[in-house]
C-alpha cells in the first residue's frame, strides 16, 4: 500500500527558490597546438593520397618522410594535444559517443576498409590474375628505400604490411603510454611489445634477408608460426649443416616444449600474449579504441571454447601428419596432409588471423583472433588454467559495481562477476594485460602470482583440475556451481528461519 503522506507531498520550485539552470558554457576551441597537430596529420594523409594517385613527390626517402613519417609525426601529436597536460588516471571519457568505437556507419566503414586491405594483401597475386589493377604497387614502391636499407632489395608487399604494422604498434603505443601513465604496469607492458616487434619482428628478420640468411622470427613459435615444426622448413633450415639454422631449429623447439610451459607456469600466459607476441601488440595498442566491442555474453564464451580448442586440434593433427607422411614418404596418407596444411593456411592463417583478426578490430573488439583462432593462446590457456601460478586476485568488498573493468575487457570476461563473488580470475583466455586493474576506480583487481594452490578451490591437484576444467559449469550459472555439503547445509537452514514475504519479522508464519 503507498504511503498517503507521499501521495499529498507537495512542493514548489520556485517558491523553495531555485532558479533558472545555468547556461552551459560554449566548449573551447582547440589549442594552437593541438590544430598544428591535425595540420600535419592531414598534410601527411593528404601526400599519402596523392602519392598514391600517381604524385611523384620526389621519391626516395623524401616520399617516405612526406607520406608514412609526416602521418605517423602528426598521429603522435594530436595523441600528445589528446592527453598532454590532463590529469593522470583512467582515460576513457566519451568512449559510448564516438560513433567510430561503437559500430555505427563509420565504424562499419572502419572495419570493412580493413578487411577489405586485408583481402587485397593475402590474395593479391589471385586478384590481379582476374584482372584486378596493381593497387599495392604505388604502396610497396614508397617504401623501397627502407628495404634496400634492411634487406638490400626492393620492397615487396610483405615489407610493406610489416612497416605499417609496425608503425601502427609504435604511434598507437605512444598513445597507450600517454593514456595509461598513471599505471606503471601498462607503461611496461606497451614498452615491451614496441620492443619485440621493431627489433625481433621486423629489423632482425629483415637484417638476415640482407646478410643472406633465412628469414626468421624468433618471437613466433609452434604453433602459431605452424611451419617452424614442420619437417620441409626443419629441413631447409639445417641443409648442409648451416649452424644458424640448427640453432633457429633448438630455438623453436626450446620455445616451443621447454619455454612455453616454465614461463606459463611463472607468469600466466600474459609472458607472451601481452608482452611478446606481434599480434597481442597490435591489439594493445592499434586496437584498445575497440577493446569495449568484446562479447561478453555466455554464448560467446561457448564459442570461443570450441573454436580456440578446435583449432588447435586442427594444426596438432596437421603436424602430426605430415611428420608421418615424411617418415614413410608419402605412402600412409599420400596428399592427405599437405591438403591439410594447404587449409590451415588459407582458412586459419589468412582469413581467420588476418582478415577476421584485424578487420574485425572495430565490430568485435580487438582480440578476435586471440579469443577465438589462435592455437598458441590455447595451449598457454590450458596450461593457465590448471598450472600456473599467476592470477587476477579481487577485493569484493570494495567494488562498487561500476562494470569498467568488465567493460574493458577485451577477452569477453565478466570481470564484474567475479570481484562481486570475491573470486579469483583465472580464466584460460584472460592474456593479462592487466587494463581490468588500470581502469577500476577503487582498486579492486591485482595481478599477482603465487602458490598455485591458493588459486582457486581444486587446485592443488592441478591435473585433476585441467581434466574437470573441460566439463566446468557456466562461472555465471551460480546455482550450478559445487558447493561445499556443510555450507549447503548452513544455506538451507538459514533460509527456514527468513520470514516469508509480507510478513513482519517477530510475528511467526
């Protein structure tokens, strides 16, 4: 029943003396600085245009600084107009208003421009075959003085998706340093992926094209650089006992079987996801706009347990063929397995990891290949889950449910769910980027590492743990949840002595 004092409340405004609301004040216009900014941003994108219509602008490396360096220079400056000179701390004010990180037309156009690049890239020599025009050429020729600088010839379309990615991880790390300077974590972390692409992604490989050596990566592994264990590339690497290759061969191997799992159980998986890995890097850095677009829906989770899982049963089977294949010379399978590794290559590493991976970056978020293709983070999210020592460690009793960290998160993890429950994240596909800690306002969340028993209830028998881990209930299925006999007991108990609904507390049922 309403109370009839609340129905006969009465009050006027003006009498109780409020006024007209205040005008709001017309918002500044930019600073001299930050339109000087824009000014180069635009003069570069602008001589990026015209070079790729055809302008001349002198070649060589006066083309290059024109084009690539004045746009990633004026990119850099309106990062630092951006953020320089506010407050340090959580920076993601109008991130739900700006229509380019939220799906709208922009954002569509966003994504389908880079799916479409990506399309262009991977199956270039196919398209041009039906008669498509050379629309990279312009593109590749622009950055031949950079490739007879590394490599010592001219550029082809590979060197020139490597200098834009690259120079995507660098501009956009900048700003993750200026947007995430309150938090020193962050400043490491992005510091570390900028390290490992320019100088082990893109400047050492390309220094052994020049010195006449093979092209390696030796921040990429089995199985996300599939072919390394693969007997024709073990093979062509120790041809003729070449010593640089025996050791790229122990290095991969090492990384693969000894490295992967003693970092996982140290650190977590973040030692490689978050820290290492080139496409973590573009992730954290060119795709953190787009890091709220991440499903966090059960569902979701359903599908990235079996797509991840599947994959890598995909490229465990296709390697574990073709080994025999090359041990009996083709007569137990015949061409089963290179057809298998044919579509691997094709429908996981080039459409799956780069036209999905990247183009979707503004539609789902972007850890879409990590979440959902990549074999290597399902190998260190098995390991995560029952073995290692790291986890997200939460304060319950300080969080005010404000979501930002289960906003931000760019794996699809409720993180909310678990710090209301006073739990421990330990979640497979957590990469530990740690941006969950950086953006919750009471400092809830910390990563952390320690005794792997303390982790979660079960684990310390982790082998029973990482058997039970593939039959877990839904984390937020509460009720389905395993409850301890005499904490159910209490429950039940506790319940028969709540009064019923309407009924006043003192008056029996």
């Amino acid at each position: 029943m309403i109370d009839p004092e609340l129905l006969a409340y009465d009050f006027d405004e003006e009498q109780a003396g409020f006024d007209e609301p205040a005008e709001v004040a017309a918002p500044e216009s930019p600073s001299l600085f930050r339109r000087a900014a824009v000014a180069v941003l635009a003069l570069g994108s602008l001589g990026s245009l015209l070079f790729l219509a055809g302008l001349d602008l002198g070649g060589g490396w006066f083309a290059l600084a024109a084009t690539l360096g004045l746009t990633m220079a004026g990119a850099v400056l309106v990062f630092l107009s951006r953020f320089g000179g506010t407050t340090p701390g959580i920076k993601h004010d109008g991130t739900f208003f700006r229509g380019v990180q939220n799906k709208n037309l922009v954002g569509w156009g966003l994504g389908l421009f880079i799916t479409g690049f990506y399309v262009v890239l991977y199956f270039y020599d196919d398209l041009r075959a039906l008669g498509m025009p050379a629309v990279l050429e312009r593109g590749i020729r622009l950055t031949d003085p950079l490739a007879e600088l590394l490599t010592g010839k001219a550029a082809d379309r590979w060197f020139l998706y490597g200098s834009l990615y690259t120079a995507a991880i660098l501009v956009f790390g900048v700003r993750m340093f200026l947007k995430y300077r309150h938090n020193r974590y962050q400043l490491v972390r992005t510091a570390s992926v900028m390290f490992f692409q320019l100088g082990f992604a893109f400047l050492l490989p390309n220094l052994l094209k020049l010195f006449h050596r093979p092209e390696f990566y030796f921040t990429y592994f089995w199985p996300l650089k599939r072919e390394y264990l693969f007997p024709d590339t073990i093979a062509s690497l120790t041809q003729n006992g070449a010593s640089l290759g025996v050791f790229m061969v122990f290095w991969g191997a090492v990384m693969t079987f000894v490295a992967t799992p003693a970092l996982t159980y140290l650190y977590g998986k973040r030692w490689y996801c978050s820290w290492v890995c080139g496409c973590g890097g573009l992730a954290e850095t060119l795709g953190d706009p787009w890091r709220q677009q991440s499903s966090k829906s059960t569902s979701a989770w359903v599908v990235e347990r079996w797509l991840i899982h599947g994959v890598l049963v995909f490229i465990t089977l296709t390697t574990a063929l073709l080994w025999i294949n090359s041990a009996t010379a083709g007569s137990v399978f015949g061409g089963a397995s290179q057809t298998l590794s044919k579509a691997y290559g094709f429908y996981i590493g080039a459409i799956f990891s780069g036209v999905v991976g990247v183009g979707f970056y503004p539609l789902m978020g972007s850890r879409v290949w990590c979440r959902f293709g990549c074999p290597m983070a399902a190998i260190l999210g098995l390991l995560q889950r029952a073995f290692s020592r790291f986890r997200i460690t939460t304060n319950g009793g300080q969080c005010m449910s404000c979501g930002n960290c289960s906003t931000y998160c760019e794996m699809g993890i409720d993180v909310r769910a678990y710090a209301q429950s006073g739990e421990n994240i330990v979640r497979a596909s957590c990469v530990g980027c740690g941006v969950c800690a950086a953006v919750c306002p009471r400092g809830v969340l910390k990563l952390e590492n320690g005794p792997k028993e303390t982790r979660f209830e079960g684990s310390s028998e982790p082998v029973r743990a990482f058997l039970e881990s593939f039959r877990q209930p839904d984390i937020y299925d509460y009720a389905a949840w395993p409850t301890d006999p005499a904490a159910a007991e209490a429950e039940t108990a506790a319940e028969a002595r709540r009064p019923a609904a309407g009924e006043r507390v003192g008056e029996g049922r």
